[in-house]
C-alpha cells in the first residue's frame, strides 16, 4: 500500500444515520448520540492529520460527514416539505470544511410555506445549535433573495457556492435563475465589485501578505483570494475550477499547478491552526508559530534561521504566489471583457499599448532577447499613463524566466538594462518593486531569492525581509518627493545633492540580503553586493561605496541610540570611520531609510532629530579635518559662555547668573547644550527658597520629545522614585544625563515620549508628571513603588536570557543590559541599583520591538568604579529582579541568548 494509501485509510468512517421519521424532532437520546458522532469525526480527523493524511481529503470527508448530520436533523424537523429546500452555501457549498469552519446554510422557501414552516426550522436550527455545529444562517423566499443579491455581491457571490442538501429540490432552479440572469451584476460589474471588496479587505492587512501574524483565510494571498479566482472565473468565463480556467485560457497548467501547491500549504496551515487554537481562528500568531513548526516537522538550522522561520517563509511564499497569479488573472477576465478593436500605439522597437497595457511585439522577444525582461520596466516608468503588462505580456515574462534559469543572471545586457534602469533615480523604485512581483528581480539577483518571506522571529522587523527591503528602497524614493520635504527636510536636501543616487538604491537592495545564511548578514551582504556591482560594471570607487554601506549600514543608528553623542569623542570616532562626506551623506540616508522601513511604530521625530545630530556633528568634524576633537575645558566655557548670554537676556543680573552657574556640575557645560542650562538654571532661580527643583517642557532642547528636570538634594532611592513615577503615568525614558554638582545636589534630566504614541507628551500629560513628582519627591522617606504588570500576548512569545555586561569609562563603570521589554522594566531597573547602593550617572534608552539595549554609567557610593565583587552582586540582583528563571541564572546568564 503507498504511503498516501496508507494515510487515507485513517480516515473515519463516514456516520451512518438510521433513517429519521419525517418531523419526528430529534430527542435529547439523539442529540446526544449526534454530539458523539461529531465528536468521533473530528477526532477521527484530527489522527487523519497528524497522521500525514492529505489536508484536501480531510476537509472533503468532514464537509461530506456534516453534511449528513445536518440532513439527518432536517430530515426529523422538517421533513420532506414539497415547498421548501435547504442549500449548503459558503465554504459548506464548496465541499469544504475545516475543523472549526462556519457551518452556513440557506434555506429557500416558497411564501405560503414560511409561516407553515416557521416552527418545524426553528427546531432544526435550534437542534443543530445543541448538536454543536453553531451553524450560520438564512430563510427567505426566492423573491427576497433575489433583491438581496442584486444590491449586494456578497450575497450574490454565497449563492454562486449553493449546493442542495435536502428538501424540494425544483427550488434548486430559482437559485440557478438569479446566479445565471446577466442583469443581476453582469460579468463586468462583478469584478470590478470583487475588485474593489478585495482591495477593501486587504487594507485591513496593510495591504501586504507578510505581516507578522498574517490571516490565513482574508489577508492577501490567503484562502479567500483562491475563492475569489473561482468566483470570478466562473462569472466571467463559467470556469469555476482551477482545470477550467486552464481549458478557457484564463490559466497555463504551469499556473495551476503553482496555485494547488499553493492551495495546499495553506490549507494544512489553516487545519492545523484549528486545531492547535481549538477555535475557528484564522490568524497565525505568535501563540501557535512554534507549536504548527514542530508539528510539521520543521527543524532549527542555527540560530539565524530557526524552524519558525523556516515554516512562516514556507506560508509566504504560498500566499506570494497566490496573490500574484490572482493578479495576473484578474487582468487576463478584465481583458477579455473588453470590446476588442483598441488600436495598438508604438512605445519603441519591442513595446507596443494595447489599451492601458504594455504587450510585446513579438512573442518571442523575451527568448530572443532576455534584456528585454527589464527593458519593459523601464518603458513603464517612461509611460506613467499605463496600467502595466497585459496579461499575456505576464505569461510570456514567467515562462521565459522559467526557460533561462540561474543563466538569466550571468547576462551582460541584462546586467546593463538593469543599470540603466537604476540610474532613473527614485523613479527605478517603483519598476523594482514591479519586477518582484513578476519575479523578475529575484532571477537577477539570486541571492534575493533567499529572503523571499524571510522573516525575523521577533517584534523589531515586523516585514519579512524582501517585503522590508522593498520599504526602505520606497522611503529613499520618498527623498525626491517635494512632498516630503517638510517630513525629512535634511534628508530631502542630502538626496538631491546626490550625484550617482543609483548608489544609494544598490546598498538599500543589499543592506539585509544575506539575513537568514547564518554569520554576520552585513559581511555576507558586502560580499554580494561586490560580486553585483562588478557583474554590472561600476567603477571600482562606486563599488567600494555600495559594498562600505552595505557593510556599515548599523554603523549610524548603533551609535546615535547607543552612545552619547554630545560626547565629542563620540562624533570623532564616528568620523573617523565614515572617513568622507560622501559616505556620510549615503549612510545618513540608508539609515532613516532603513529604521523608518522596519517597524512603522519606530521611526518618531525624537530619532529623526538624534541622527540629524549627529549627521550635522560628524559633518562637522569632517570639514574641520580628522585631528583630535576640541579640548574638553574650551567646549565647557563656550558653552558657560552662551548660557550666561541667554540668561542675561532673560533679565537676570550677572551676580545672580554667575551664582547660579557656580552651582552646576562641570560635566553639565560639556554634555549640555546652552540652551538647556540656561533653561534649567531659570529652573533653579524661580525655586525660592533652595529646595527640590522640578521643571518640565513639551519640547526638549534637542526636540522631538519632552523634558524633564530635577535638581535635589541626593538621596537613596531618588532615581528609582523617578522612574517609577514616569512608569505609572505611562512615559518612557529615552535618555537621561544624571549628573552630581560638588555640593552633593543631583540635576538630572530626562528626554521622555509618550509610552504608548512614542511621541512627545503634551503640556498637561507633563503638568500631571510635575504635580505628582512634587508629592512624590516631597515625602520624608523615598519608597518607590515599582508597579508589576503581566506581559502582553506578543511580549511572552519574545522572552530572552538578560545580558549583563560591564566596561570601564573613565572613572566610571558602564553597564549594558540587553533584555526583553517589559511594562515597567526602567522602574524594576532602577530598584536594582538602589539595592545595590550604586549610582547612576548616565542612561541610554534604546528598545527595538520587544528587545531592550539600555547603557548606564555608574559609580558606587563614593563616585569610584564598581569594583568584581560589586559587579557581580549588581548582576544578581538585576537577574533577580527580573525574573530570571534559575535553569537560566545559572552564572552565566550574562551570555546572550
């Protein structure tokens, strides 16, 4: 017996009901034994399953065994009524059920039949209710249902899938008559109708099939987008199968067979989520990822490329396909609704438009010259009027990149079509985004093809990795766009000057094409691009700058969110290994690029401003040559100096400004701008008499954020007061400069976002925090209360080992913890350094989706370095502090997972 043989035979049997006495009902004894044959079905299924037995069968065999129960129950409620009829509609109609599909019927009925009938269906409906199936449902008349379904598609579309079940089977012909009558959406206006409801459905998905918990039945390239190829196709051409559109010309067997392979990942993805929820749910998420990977028998590689992901990049590509030849077929219904006659007009020696269609001249032109598979891109981009390819333009397309294989690539002309057709600019973005879907980039680039539906386990890339890829080439796009000037004013200004803006697209195409391989993508990815770049005959000083960008591309965003930029040597060594404006221009644009493609949530005007920062900083030192930067006591004083103008200006007295910069810490004149001192010492001055000074602003000095303010005695417990505070009222800390002037007070200032929003808080949020500091900070005893929260849904999935590091700075210790977020984390932070009797002089907040990257500068209590003993009872008390689990802590739990 073959293996599928052999799998099929574990399918149950099909229930065998006695024969029911017509309106009989269904006592509680039936009923009961009812549950229990669904009960043996489904579990019988479930086996079938695990079991290896094909997902297409199981669906089958329990549509077929519902669909006798449900019979069986009309049969002993209704009986044989020569005036009404039941129809399996939906998925039901189809044939096709999955373990906790809607069980949808129809039931038509003459007019005098209703009240007749009424009592006799509401104890059909209500057994089926008690049986278990919870069945979705209609009654009407044929009258009312063909009103609903000429004002509405989507009844008319159930009604394209009804299939008798039981009763008066002549009603079968007026449900035939609505579906067949062409004034009741004539082929035409039902796919633009179906058109329009998919468009509407997707939106809700972000219009792309590769969100990180995508719907496997209604997102793009799910389930429902096979359905609608059926129902369009059988309106349009009567080919409501995936045979029949390929005999009517709608589909090549090479087509079909892309779509049933297709078909049947998804199905056995959605079984097996039905079954692993326990519930008719449709989304993959987080919860059931892992667990379906196991189950099908997917292993983890290494740890860049784990069985999740390789399950997910499996379902990807399935819906990628799906959608893809959705649209191809869509286009080939909408042509052929077209009246014929549209006089062809030249584009140039190998296009020509039909319509608003680019079709080749000869159908052998993409065999005869494989260059042209790019070239029809770029006349595209020439003629903005037309829609795109024509149906069979598409056909020609895929089977000739089927023809060349991996030889497609090693072409010389297409390599310089492909050149040219980069050097449109930001334009080209748009021709590229069109050449993935076509698959036409992935034949050119090979190494692409790998991170087709290449996800990321994890909260931070929330695109696959193509899909992200294709982002960050559309955000540089958006750097031409005058539109966009006011959103990325510097941005827009830095592209414009760009001589070869080609360039930036290459790095932009391979900045994360070697994710997944296993080593560090970014050295992988400067391989590739090298080996690209010269396959297309760049100069050897452009090679060197894609490859440098695509090798440094983390450089700017590391070092603007991980390390003190208002620290001099900071920007000098940035400087130094950017080494020219020319790379510095190209990274400044790649990096906004690049985090404004990876999450939606992540870019905010706070990380705008902090890589303006530095871009301006590091251009700074450029222009003033590589040599050390400024000395630390000439920045002080030209800062001492600005401040004590801008305080001048505001009416203070210089006795009372000299006064009150006598009392700042020396570190606040090298690691503030003038601006902020001159604003904190108003702070101090309208404080009358000395006491616990708190001030706010919606609009840090640096912008993009709010600030906060605090100048006090210092005390055990005050930063952990602080912060627990900033917790409960829902902002988050994303820098922070703690600093301690030489008459012990603190002045410490905090750069805050709303938690939430990640924007700046307005006024009366940050009226709310000064009101609640002053009772906080006021009381004789500081106890802060750090409030604990459980993790949301996602956040549990995404749990990682704490890493806890530490690193001499100066006179100082720097502590970096990698962790997972959480709600609170800052706030059960800061407890772990007031247990352990450590000060903090500096903070940097950095959190990329759920994995939080936060540095801190500490002292003990007698401003010297944490000495190994003090380090190692800090990482004990922040591991325990969070939670961690001892099989983890077990001494090396400062190792990243």
């Amino acid at each position: 017996m073959a293996p599928h043989e052999a799998a099929a035979a574990l399918l149950p049997e099909l229930p065998r009901l006695p024969a029911a006495l017509p309106r009989s009902g269904v006592s509680a004894e039936a009923r009961l034994a009812l549950r229990q044959v669904l009960g043996d079905v489904d579990r019988g299924l479930a086996g079938g399953f695990r079991s290896g037995v094909d997902t297409a069968a199981l669906v089958r065999h329990r549509a077929q065994a519902i669909g006798r129960v449900v019979t069986h129950v009309w049969q002993a409620c209704v009986g044989e009524a020569p005036d009404c009829a039941l129809f399996a509609v939906g998925g039901f109609g189809r044939g096709v059920l999955f373990p906790y599909s809607d069980v949808d019927l129809l039931v038509l009925a003459l007019p005098v039949a209703m009240p007749r009938q009424a009592r006799a269906l509401e104890a059909f409906f209500a057994c089926l209710w008690d049986i278990g199936l919870k069945p979705g449902h209609a009654v009407r008349t044929q009258a009312e249902c063909r009103e609903l379904a000429a004002t509405d598609v989507s009844v008319f579309t159930s009604l394209l899938d009804a299939r008798l079940l039981a009763g008066d089977a002549t009603l079968t012909a007026a449900l035939t008559a609505i579906t067949s009558d062409p004034a009741i959406w004539p082929p035409a206006v039902f796919l633009a109708a179906k058109r329009a409801e998919q468009a509407a459905r997707h939106a809700r998905f972000n219009d792309t099939a590769y969100n990180l918990e995508p719907n496997l039945k209604d997102g793009p390239g799910g389930l429902r987008t096979l359905d609608l190829m059926r129902w369009i196709g059988r309106r349009v051409a009567d080919a409501g199968d995936f045979d029949a559109m390929v005999e009517h010309g709608l589909l090549d067997p090479t087509e079909r067979a892309a779509l049933q392979r297709s078909e049947a990942m998804l199905w056995r993805d959605r079984y097996g989520l039905h079954l692993a929820a326990g519930r008719a749910e449709e989304r993959l998420l987080f919860d059931y990822q892992r667990r379906l990977a196991a189950e099908f028998g997917y292993e983890d590689e290494h740890e860049k490329n784990l069985a999740v992901e390789q399950f997910m990049q499996g379902y990807y590509r399935a819906a990628t396909i799906a959608e893809r030849l959705c649209v191809q077929f869509k286009e080939r219904c909408t042509e052929l609704l077209e009246p014929p006659g549209a006089v062809p007009r030249e584009l140039d020696r190998d296009f020509i438009a039909i319509g608003p269609r680019i079709e080749v001249r000869a159908p052998d032109l993409f065999l005869r010259r494989p260059r042209a598979m790019v070239d029809v891109f770029a006349v595209q981009l020439d003629h903005p009027e037309l829609r795109g390819l024509s149906s069979e333009t598409m056909r020609l397309l895929q089977q000739a990149l089927a023809h060349y294989g991996d030889d497609f690539a090693a072409d010389a002309h297409v390599m310089a079509a492909v050149l040219a057709l980069l050097r449109h600019g930001a334009p080209a973005v748009e021709a590229l985004a069109r050449m993935n879907r076509h698959g036409v980039l992935a034949a050119i680039l090979p190494p692409f093809r790998r991170v087709v539906g290449r996800m990321q386990y994890d909260l931070f890339h929330v695109y696959t990795v193509d899909e992200h890829t294709l982002r960050v080439l559309r955000n540089v796009a958006r750097f031409a766009d005058v539109a966009a000037a006011t959103e990325f004013p510097i941005a827009s200004q830095t592209f414009a000057a760009l001589e070869k803006p080609e360039l930036l697209l290459l790095a932009a195409l391979f900045h994360d094409i070697a994710k997944g391989r296993g080593g560090d993508h970014s050295m992988l990815g400067e391989e590739d691009a090298r080996a690209f770049c010269s396959k297309l005959a760049l100069p050897e000083a452009d090679i060197d700058l894609v490859a440098w960008l695509v090798r440094w591309h983390l450089l700017m965003s590391v070092t603007a969110q991980r390390q003190d930029i208002t620290d001099p040597d900071v920007v000098h060594r940035f400087a130094v290994q950017v080494g020219d404006r020319e790379r510095l221009d190209h990274l400044y644009l790649l990096t906004i690029a690049d985090i404004a493609g990876t999450n939606p949530k992540l870019w905010n005007e706070w990380k705008a401003r902090l890589l303006a920062d530095l871009h301006i900083a590091a251009r700074y030192a450029l222009r003033a040559g590589l040599g050390r930067p400024p000395h630390a006591e000439a920045r002080a004083i030209a800062c001492r100096a600005r401040a004590s103008e801008l305080l001048a200006e505001a009416g203070l007295d210089a006795a009372r400004v000299q006064q009150l910069l006598a009392g700042f810490p020396q570190a606040s004149f090298l690691r503030h701008r003038p601006e902020q001192v001159a604003w904190q010492a108003r702070a101090i001055a309208r404080t009358e008499p000395a006491g616990t000074v708190i001030a706010v602003q919606p609009r840090s000095t640096r912008g993009g954020s709010g600030e906060l303010f605090v100048c006090a005695a210092d005390r055990d417990g005050l930063f952990a007061a602080i912060t627990a505070t900033l917790d409960r009222l829902s902002l988050s800390v994303v820098d922070a400069r703690l600093l301690v002037a030489a008459d012990g007070r603190v002045f410490d200032t905090f750069e805050l976002l709303d938690a939430v929003t990640l924007t700046a808080p307005d006024a009366a949020r940050l009226g709310d925090l000064e009101a609640a500091l002053k009772r906080v900070l006021g009381a004789r005893d500081l106890a802060p209360r750090v409030t604990r929260r459980s993790l949301s849904r996602r956040l549990r999935h995404f749990q990682r080992v704490p890493q806890v590091e530490f690193a001499a700075v100066g006179a100082a210790t720097q502590l970096a913890l990698v962790c997972s977020d959480r709600p609170g984390l800052l706030a059960q932070v800061a407890q772990a350094f007031r247990e352990a009797r450590v000060r903090v002089h500096d903070a940097r907040i950095a959190t990329f989706g759920e994995r939080v990257e936060d540095f801190f500068t500490l002292t003990d209590e007698h401003n010297a370095a944490l000495a190994e003993p003090a380090q190692a009872a800090l990482r004990a008390i922040l591991l325990r502090s969070l939670d961690v689990p001892r099989a983890i802590n077990n001494g090396n739990a400062h190792a990243a997972s």
